[in-house]
C-alpha cells in the first residue's frame, strides 16, 4: 500500500527529472544521436550494457565506443567492422574481445530480421509476462549461434532465473516509453505497461527506505515486486517512477522525509 504522501512524491519527482535537462547528463543521450531504428537499438542495448559505475565515465565510455564503430553503428554491424577492431579495454572490465561477441550476435540478428523489434516480435516477446528476460532469452542464444556456441555474460545476463536485468530494462525504457520527452518510444514489440523497474543497488534502497519494497536483494524477484506495486500507481507506464527513484536518492530527498 503506497501512501498518498509517498505517490505524490513519486509523481512530483518524475515530472522533475523527466525533462529535457537529464538526457545531457544521462547515457540515454548516445541513442537519441540517431534517427534510424536500428543504429538506435543497437547504440541503446551497447551503452546499457556498459552502463555500471561512475555516470561521468560511462558516458565517456559510450562516446569511446561509438567513435570505435564510426558513429554508425548499423553500417558497423553489417560490415563487420568489429573483426577488425584491436584489443583495447572499453568500459571497466568489458572489452574489444566482448564488444566483437555483442556485435557478431547482432549481425546474426540483422541478416535475418529489419531490427531487433521485428525479431522480437517474430518471437511474441511481447507476448510473455516478463518479456525484458524473455528478449534477453533469445539475444543470447542468437550471441552463442553466431559465435561457435560461446556465451558471454559480459554482454548479456545468462543467469536469468534471478538477475534484475537492470541494464536491460533501462534499454527497454529508453526504447519503449513514449511520452515524447527522455525515452524514445521506438519499438513496437513489447507496450510501457509491460516494462519492469532498471533496479539497481541506489534504487533499490530508496525504494525500502519509502517502504515500497522489503527483500533485502535486488534480484528478479524484488524487481517483480517493486514494479507491481508501482503499477498500482500507473498501470500503464509504472517505470516513469524510474525518474523518481534515482532522483530521491541523489538528491538526498530521503533525509527531508525523517
């Protein structure tokens, strides 16, 4: 049960941080670069996947990887450009040898299917209850059929009974919310009403702290709960409470509300 002060912090605070100001200081950015579809799904499901750490350097991190594909990145992929690509270190612990992985799968993708929102829905992703694991279900075994079998976590969660899946569904905000401000709104495959929060460790616990959660984990099954109990709130579109919870917790908020 969410309390009327806990939902109209919730609603004060999305309208805030849902403007226009955050795509500068926010990955979203990369993606936002574009205007084909498929330099947009591919710009937005490479920069969340490096998309942990400090913001700062992730977002230099994107920038890095886009200048390595010529900032375009579809003509990269079909090319295949990335066999080319030297060894060298992209973001953290995710490297050339994992990028070359990413992109393999996605050139496996692209020679079959328009775009990966085409594949998805030739697969009834949106279909499933949790179609952000679903997606990642079948990117995954078409990232191991293009490369001899193999399997990468680096590149996408493969423990999918229990991961969050943040980065995931963080592209998939990016990529299916629609209300014409931060989040593109591009696909078609899977509707707002079915995407689930990007929990991370900074959500999760402002979340506790407003009560809306109580699992100590941010696994699958917390993200589940968290996401049906914002539903209550917005069926339609629960994840704009994204904007809020990473907002609450940078902004000290929390310690106004004790």
């Amino acid at each position: 049960m969410i309390t009327t002060e806990i939902a109209e912090l919730l609603d004060t605070e999305s309208r805030r941080i849902n403007s226009p100001d955050f795509i500068a200081r926010d990955p979203v950015q990369f993606p936002r670069l574009f205007s084909d579809l498929r330099d947009i799904e591919i710009t937005s499901l490479l920069c969340s996947a490096i998309a942990w750490g400090n913001r700062t350097m992730i977002c230099r991190d994107c920038e890095k990887m886009l200048t390595l594909m010529g900032h375009n990145p579809y003509h990269y992929v079909m090319e295949q450009g990335y066999e080319d690509l030297p060894d060298c270190n992209i973001h953290r612990t995710f490297f050339a040898a994992n990028l070359r992985h990413f992109l393999r799968g996605l050139h496996l993708i692209y020679s079959r299917f328009d775009s990966i929102d085409t594949m998805a829905a030739h697969h009834h992703i949106g279909d499933d209850e949790f179609p952000a694991w679903k997606l990642v279900e079948y990117l995954n075994a078409y990232l191991a059929e293009a490369n001899h079998g193999a399997t990468d976590s680096r590149c996408l969660p493969l423990n999918l009974r229990t991961t969050a899946l943040k980065r995931v569904n963080m592209a998939l905000r990016w990529l299916v919310r629609n209300d014409g401000i931060v989040d593109m709104g591009v696909w078609r495959s899977i509707r707002p009403s079915q995407l689930y929060i990007p929990l991370d460790v900074h959500v999760g616990n402002t979340a506790r702290e407003l009560g809306l959660i109580t699992r100590k984990s941010n696994d699958r099954t917390t993200t589940v709960e968290l996401t049906r109990t914002l539903r209550t709130l917005r069926p339609d579109d629960p994840v704009v409470y994204d904007y809020a919870l990473f907002g609450i917790g940078v902004d000290g908020l929390l310690q106004e509300l004790k």
